[in-house]
C-alpha cells in the first residue's frame, strides 16, 4: 500500500477560537482522520478527548497519538450518526463540545487502494468503512435514470443525464471497475470547466456521498451532537460544499429557532409547536478561510464553518 501524504486540519485556528477547549471538560472529534483537531483541543487545554471515525484505517493510524495523551484520547470505531449509543456505551451522557470536519480526509483520498480520487488509478471503491456496496458496484448496476438521479442529486452535476448514458454504454464493453477508467469516461462527456476544476469532481463526489449516506448520516450525526450537548457546549462544524453546508445550516438554525416559519396560509390549530431554542448561534454567516490557508492548502477553498452554543440553561 502506498503511503498517504498526510492531513492538514482545514481552518484549525477558527475551529479552536470557537470550541474554545476548557481544563477538565469532555470533547467529540466526530470525524478523526487524520487526528489534527483532536491534537490540537488536546494541546489547547487539559481536557479529554473522544475521537470517533467509521474508516478503521484512521483509528488504527491515531494510536500513536493516543499514545502521546494517556488517558486523555479515547478512540472509537463507528458513525458519528451512531454517537449517542457508542457514547452512552463509554457511560457518557453529555459533551462540553463536538466538531465535525466534514467529507473525505486527505489519507483516504492520497491512498489509490481506497478508490475516492480520480487523480490517481485504483480500484472504484469509495467505501470508508470497507464494508458494503462499492462504487463500482452502483456504477455497473443502477440504471441510466437511477445514475443520472444520483449523479444530479447527490454530485450537482447538470450534465447528469450525458454522464450516466456514458457510463451505461461503457459498462456495456466491459465492468467499469477503476477510477482512473471512471474517471476518463465522466472527463470524455463533460464539457471543461472554466474554472479549471476536473470534470469528473462531481461524478465522483456523487458516488462518494452515495456509497457512504453521507447525507443522512450528517443529519443524524447533528442532531446527536446537539442533544449532548452540556450547557455552554459547542458544536463547531465545517463543511467543504452546499449540501453538507445546507445540511449544517438548517440544523443549527432550527434548534436556535430560526427555522423556517410556517405557511401563513395554515390553519392556526394546524401549526406544529414551535420547539424552544436549545442553542445560540455563533456565526450567523458562515466563516471562511483565509486567503493565506487557501494558497498553502488548496482543499481549504471551499470550507465553510458555522458554530452555535447551547445555552447556559439548557432550554
């Protein structure tokens, strides 16, 4: 296995300014990877980490630093979806404070054999967790409406349609079981991008978010973290594009009552209560980084962050 050219926390210095780590409390690092924000809340007070992560190869790799923090990181192997019962199986109720560094980690796309990048060849794999259906498994089953679906939905790619008739009549020559073959497929039917990004980007995030219900599992992974949360906790978030970042907004936005209002056309006596506010925001626009942190780590230039605190009594 070639080795991974390493992880560089995105926006690192706001994440902490944010969560802003006290002596003595309890945080979630609900995404590891590659252990560069449970490093640094470790280093910024003495307090305790859990660190969780559903690809094995990131809990395997964070036992070094485990090492470094005795009794202080604590990693376990499962869905940030899952937190309450992985949780409540450490005996933990509550959090002082939870962040989230959304999307695949640098170590799984620098390592061809995990099959998530189309810059290198590898197996079409994608799964984090190495259980379960394969990429490839629904690029050469579903169906060309099914693929297109997928690839609109889940890889906002417009020219959806044209990629999923490509991928059928391809699949249709031979199993399409490579990304680097994926990938020339997807370039040979989207037309170049002026910005420069590759045109298979959004086919292969499409796959990626499809493969592992990224979606859905950020959703019940926000709603956990936030019915943990102690008073004053924090929940920090960042997210790399706009259905994760939608996906943050709203949730955040809702338990500190700023969903959305219902029709004024509804009847009165129809009207779901509205819940009380659990939490305060702390970044009512996203933040961004820096032009700095962009030049030095490309990957960052599509972060958002958005934070909130529940409050001190807890509602």
């Amino acid at each position: 296995m070639s080795a991974p050219a390493g992880h560089v926390p995105v926006m690192l210095s706001e994440v902490l300014a944010l969560l802003a780590p006290r002596q003595g409390r309890l945080y979630l690092d609900a995404t590891f990877g590659g252990g560069g924000y449970s490093r640094a809340i470790l280093e910024a007070a003495a307090c305790t980490v859990i660190a969780l992560d559903r690809d094995p190869d990131a809990i395997r790799r964070g036992a070094a630093l485990a090492a470094r923090f005795p009794g202080r990181l604590h990693l376990v192997e499962g869905r940030f979806g899952e937190m309450v019962s992985l949780l409540a199986g450490r005996g933990v109720a509550a959090l002082d404070g939870v962040v989230f560094d959304l999307g695949v980690s640098s170590f799984q796309l620098d390592t061809p054999e995990r099959g998530f990048s189309f810059r290198v060849d590898g197996p079409l794999d994608m799964r984090m967790e190495r259980t379960g259906p394969t990429a490839a498994d629904l690029v050469n089953t579903l169906s060309e409406r099914a693929l297109a679906d997928l690839l609109a939905r889940f890889g906002e790619e417009r020219h959806a349609r044209r990629v999923a008739r490509a991928i059928v009549r391809a699949r249709a020559e031979a199993p399409i079981t490579t990304t680097a073959r994926l990938a020339a497929i997807v370039r040979a039917a989207v037309p170049p991008s002026a910005d420069g990004i590759d045109p298979a980007t959004r086919s292969f995030q499409g796959l990626r978010i499809a493969v592992n219900d990224e979606l859905g599992e950020l959703a019940r992974g926000l709603d956990a973290a936030i019915s943990l949360l102690a008073p004053s906790g924090r929940i920090v978030a960042v997210a790399f594009h706009s259905l994760e970042d939608g996906i943050v907004k709203r949730a955040l936005a809702e338990a500190s009552g700023r969903g959305g209002n219902p029709s004024r056309h509804a009847p009165a006596a129809l009207a779901p209560p509205r819940a009380a506010p659990r939490l305060r925001l702390l970044t009512p626009k996203p933040l961004r980084p820096g032009a700095a942190e962009v030049a030095a780590n490309p990957r960052a230039r599509s972060a958002r962050l958005r934070a909130a605190e529940r409050f001190a009594e807890a509602a």
